[in-house]
C-alpha cells in the first residue's frame, strides 16, 4: 500500500496545520476522521447508556459498545469475552495487579521485570512487591538495547509468580520477542503469569495476542488512532474468571443480597459503572481503519521511516542513538542524545519550527539511568509519517546544532 496524502487527508489536523510535522506518535497518535466520526454519531444520534434501557437508542448504543469489542478482539485474534475496556494500558496491569496480584503474590514471591519498561509495567510491580514482601527482580539489557535472555530465564525460578515485559519499548524501540520469551519462561515455570505491555506493539504491527502464549496483555487506545480514556487489557478467561472485581459498582453484578454479592462473568464484572462508550466505539472505528490497510503494510511502512531516519542521524556525529541500529528489531521510535545539548532545548528549537517530538526520560527513568543519561529526545512515526518529515527534523537538527555550538 501506498503511504502519501491520502492517508493524511484522513487527518483533520493536517487541514488546521498544514505544516506540522507530528513525530510523537509513541506518546499519543493523531486522530482520523472516520473515528472522530464514529464518536460524534454516538453523541449526536444515539448518546444513551447501555445495558440499562429497552428502548431504542439505548440498544442501539449497547449493541454498538458490543460490536467494539467484538472487532478488537477479531484484531487481537481472540475472543470477546476476554477484552476488558479499560482506560488505558495503565489502568489494565494496575487492575491485574490490584485484583490477580494481591490474591497471588506472597511474602518471598518474586516479580521479575526489566529495566527498559514504561513507568507503568515497573512501578506497578515494584509497588506491589514492597507491599507483599516479594523479591521485585530488574533484568538488564545487551549492549544493542535487547532484553539479557540468558539472565531473565537465569532469573525464572519456582518462586517466580509473575514476569512482566513491554513489547516493545517505548525508548529504545526494541521489539521483544515475546512468543519465543513466553514458550522459554514457561518451560522453567509453568505456573508463572506472564503479562505484556503492548502499547507500543499492536499499533505498529500484527500481534496475535492470542497466540503468543502470554496471560495478560493491556494496550491503549490512543496510540492507535483512538480517542483518550479508552484502552484494552486481555486476560485468559480462566484468570479472569477466578480475579476478583477491580472496582465495584453498576452492571457488573449479577445479584446483590444483604451479606453477600454475586458478580457477572468477566469482562462485564471488571466494568463498574458507566464506562467510556464514546472512547470505545471510537477504538472500534480505528481498529476497522488499521484493519482497512493492514497491519503488514503498517509495520513495513514504519520499517522503511526508521532504516531511513536511522541513516540520516548517523551522518550527524554529534547524535548518539540509543538501542540496535537494526530497523528490524525494533520499532517506528529513535531516541538520541546529543552532547551538550539538553534534549528539552532540542524539542524546543525543533518545536519553533513547527516539529513535535518528545523530550525527557519518557516515563522510563530506570532506563535512562541505566544508560547515565537525564533524558533524551525521541522521535516516533506512524502511518501518517512520511520521509518529507524526516528531512524537515533532520535539517532543523543541523541548524540547532550549529546554534548550541
């Protein structure tokens, strides 16, 4: 498939600015207007709550909130009844470690982690293993920003209850074989849970979750063209069914008595209250849009950006790149560090140019500090990234250089 305006006049935005240059997708993608749409026909046509009314709107949105869930989990390769609307990929490993965590992780457990993880995949756990007395282990990294295999099975034990790992990272763009990770992990411990932070990987690529041979996986919905406050965690119907609820409140009971509650089956008992309808038929409208081009052609389009930036930034020798230099390993995101040079400086001039990337430690200051670097300046691309844009941050680069000099 060809990547050129078409696909960037699906984009409102490029009509509002015309000259922006958006290279911040890992931190939220632009939005098109066929999901823009999908969320104001909710509100404009049938913005009623669901599960509550028989009459017509009010089916209507119940059967559309449905039918979203129902094309994720198509895209997913797995089925319904596994996909938990949640807010984000946050809130989706909070709710495991809220729910699953507390009920099976015990003092002199062990939670194994790496150092590339998000914030969320890494406080989370730390969180939950100070507060149950468990071994909270750190994997590192090779040299080319690939997780240390050798040490995380090393590290896999009959103690370990949980090993929690990013796709791909959301820094060093490293793409993590999970699959081939899962099948190793479970052949020391078989009762050891796996969950997987995805939001950095089923936007990019096909990822069939169902397949990978991993318990839980949380991904969010604006990384992938959907709107905020919308996101996904799969779990295993079998842990779901035995997890106690995360939240309590409406529809997701089944019977409520004087001494005692009844819950629905999942997903429903994981959805308290009045959830975001909006946010997922908007997810809803995006998947069917990623579906349209193909998640093939969405990765090879990425694929080709990174091999491209990838060898433009090594001509420049002041610019440090972190992670492989191998764009088949990792993902459409080149964090960098240039000496001297502040990245928010970076960010900074690059912005007055009408350019948008992303300055800092990008919520993984484990990471940074592991490499001895404060920060770093990222740019990250998505199918509506074109090489013209490349060229325009590349060039600004330059000029940034020469000015710090």
């Amino acid at each position: 498939m060809k990547f050129d305006n078409s696909i960037r006049n699906d984009f409102p935005i490029f009509k509002h600015q015309p000259n922006l240059v958006y290279l911040d997708s890992t931190a939220s993608t632009l939005k098109p207007q066929q999901v823009i749409d999908a969320v104001n026909e909710y509100y404009q046509e049938y913005s009623a709550n669901i599960f509550r009314g028989i009459y017509d709107i009010s089916e209507k949105a119940t059967a559309a909130y449905e039918d979203a869930r129902k094309k994720i989990a198509e895209f997913m390769r797995v089925i319904p009844d596994e996909v938990v609307f949640v807010r984000n990929a946050t809130e989706g490993i909070n709710l495991v470690a809220s729910s699953w965590g507390d009920a099976n992780i015990h003092q002199g457990d062990e939670i194994v982690t790496t150092i590339m993880e998000h914030h969320a995949n890494f406080v989370t756990w730390q969180a939950l293993a100070t507060k149950k007395q468990a071994k909270f282990i750190v994997i590192d990294l090779n040299q080319d920003g690939t997780i240390d295999q050798k040490e995380l099975l090393d590290s896999v034990s009959n103690k370990t209850k949980l090993v929690a790992l990013a796709h791909v990272s959301n820094v060093l763009g490293t793409i993590n074989p999970i699959k081939e990770l899962a099948q190793k992990i479970k052949a020391k411990n078989p009762n050891c849970v796996i969950l997987v932070d995805g939001a950095q990987a089923v936007p990019h690529m096909p990822v069939a979750v169902g397949s990978l041979g991993v318990d839980f996986y949380a991904f969010s919905g604006h990384k992938m063209l959907g709107p905020t406050g919308i996101g996904v965690l799969w779990g295993r119907f079998n842990l779901l069914d035995v997890m106690t609820p995360y939240q309590y409140g409406g529809e997701m009971i089944e019977a409520v008595y004087k001494d005692h509650t009844r819950y629905k089956r999942p997903p429903h008992k994981f959805e308290a209250g009045t959830p975001h309808i909006a946010g997922s038929l908007g997810l809803g409208a995006a998947v069917d849009y990623l579906a349209q081009i193909g998640m093939e052609n969405v990765r090879s389009h990425e694929q080709d950006l990174t091999t491209y930036a990838l060898e433009k930034l090594a001509k420049i020798e002041q610019i440090s790149i972190l992670g492989s230099k191998n764009s088949s390993i990792r993902g459409g995101v080149i964090s960098f560090t240039i000496p001297k040079i502040h990245p928010h400086d970076i960010a900074q001039v690059l912005s007055s140019n009408n350019i948008c990337i992303r300055s800092g430690h990008h919520c993984a200051m484990p990471l940074h500090t592991y490499f001895d670097i404060p920060a770093s300046a990222r740019m990250s691309f998505y199918i509506y990234t074109s090489r013209a844009d490349i060229d325009v941050c590349i060039q600004s680069l330059q000029r940034a250089i020469s000015r710090f000099s």
